[in-house]
C-alpha cells in the first residue's frame, strides 16, 4: 500500500513527463491534489497525459519543452507558474540512455549529447525553479540521478559520468538554499521497467533476466515507486531531508 499525500493547493513541474517515471510521478502529483505543469520534448504525448488528468478532475497543463534549450526550459516553468500561481514541487527528470560504447571508441558528439541532456538539463532546470521557489521561501526539488550517479559501468562512461554529476549539483544546490527553505535531493533509480527499458531489451543491449538478477528484490522496480520516492522527498516527512541521493533499486547498490 502505498502512502497518501495532501498536496492540495501546491503546484508541480515535471520534465520527461510524457512517458516513464515522468508520466507515473506527474499522475502522482495529480491523484494528491497538486496542479502539474507537464513538460516533455514529445508534446503529443504531454498532452495526451495532460488531457487524461483533467479528464479525471485534475489541474494539469501539457508544454513542450527540449531540456537541451534553456530558453524553452525557462518558458515551461514560466508558464507552469502563470497557470497556476506559484511552484512548490519540481521532479527534474528528462533524459536519455546510448548504446553501450568502448570508452576509447566513443565520439565527442555522443558525450556531448548525454552531457546536455542528462546533466545540463537538469543543471537549466533546477536554475529556473529556484527563480520561483526563491520567491516564496520555500518548495522542494528532486533531480532524477540513477544508480549509474553511485557506481561505474563498463561501456556507461558518458552517462554515468552525467549521473554522477546531478548529485554533485544537487549536494551544491542542497547546501546552497536550504537557508532559503528549499530542499534538493536526488532520486537513483534502478533498472526500472519503462519504455526506455523496453527498447533497451528489445535492442539486445540489457538481458532483463540478469538485470532481474542483479537486484536483492529479484525482479525490476516500476515507474509507479519511483513516482513514491518522489512525493515522499517533496513531502513535509521528509522535511528534514535535503543533499541526499536516494537509491530506489531493489538493493542493487548494496552489493
């Protein structure tokens, strides 16, 4: 069972909320009172998830936004904030995973890709919500790292050097504004079964039998306990918790 909580009257922003853990967490939000700013680079789809939320009664609004563009990223925020008041709850979670390439092998423009995505993304992010938040003394935010932000990977460099990355933002962030009354934390996902996941098995780069294997828990984790993680680091239980970066992977960075 998972837990409840009353964020009725708050207001939230989600990159990658077009599918994944975006949409999961977004909806998340939504079933806990939150109006949701939905940002994805795919806006078919953030509309799609916008107009099921306020189908069911929910404050919910789609924007397009490529995280590798500050501007855009500036202007998703702005108009999270004109439509509904204010910003008290962000998940920075947009990214992206490569092909599994030989550190000496691997081209300028792939690393620069992950790095733009994956860590500047969340670096434009954090500095146009903290704009916000600033403002009113107060809100939360959790930035999306992975369990490949704590350990290595063979074959993972660039991703896992743009992981590790969102918590050394986020420590610095943390530290930063919690004078200020804003928590930052991150989030490490596990091998979680999502579309991304999906097309990773499909394409023969990851064996979910041994990903499965490779957890204490046995099987993958899903979208939805991410979503959990999330809503909980946002939550006054967690009020006291600010710098961390928080493995939800079935055990696996406790090998």
């Amino acid at each position: 069972m998972n837990p409840t909580y009353d964020f009725t009257g708050q207001v939230a922003f989600v990159t990658g909320a077009g599918s994944g853990m975006g949409l999961a967490t977004a909806r998340a939000f939504a079933a806990s009172g939150a109006a949701v700013g939905l940002a994805d680079i795919d806006l078919d789809a953030a509309e799609a998830a916008a107009t099921d939320l306020t189908g069911s009664g929910h404050q919910a609004l789609a924007l397009a936004c490529d995280v590798t563009d500050e501007a855009q990223v500036a202007a998703a925020v702005d108009r999270t904030v004109d439509a509904f008041g204010r910003l008290d709850m962000a998940y920075n979670n947009a990214g992206i995973m490569v092909p599994p390439t030989d550190a000496a092998e691997e081209g300028a423009a792939q690393f620069d890709r992950v790095q733009t995505i994956n860590l500047r993304g969340i670096w434009a992010s954090m500095k146009h919500e903290l704009r916000h938040m600033r403002t009113q003394a107060g809100g939360a935010i959790v930035n999306c790292s992975s369990l490949g932000g704590l350990v290595g990977n063979p074959g993972r460099a660039a991703y896992h050097a743009a992981k590790h990355g969102v918590i050394g933002l986020t420590k610095s962030v943390a530290l930063e504004y919690g004078p200020r009354g804003i928590r930052v934390n991150a989030v490490c996902p596990g091998t979680i079964a999502t579309p991304m996941v999906d097309a990773m098995v499909a394409g023969g780069e990851l064996d979910r039998a041994r990903a499965e294997a490779g957890q204490a828990i046995g099987r993958l984790g899903t979208a939805d306990e991410i979503a959990q993680a999330v809503l909980w680091l946002c939550s006054p239980g967690a009020g006291y918790v600010t710098g961390v970066a928080l493995p939800v992977d079935g055990g696996y960075t406790a090998q």
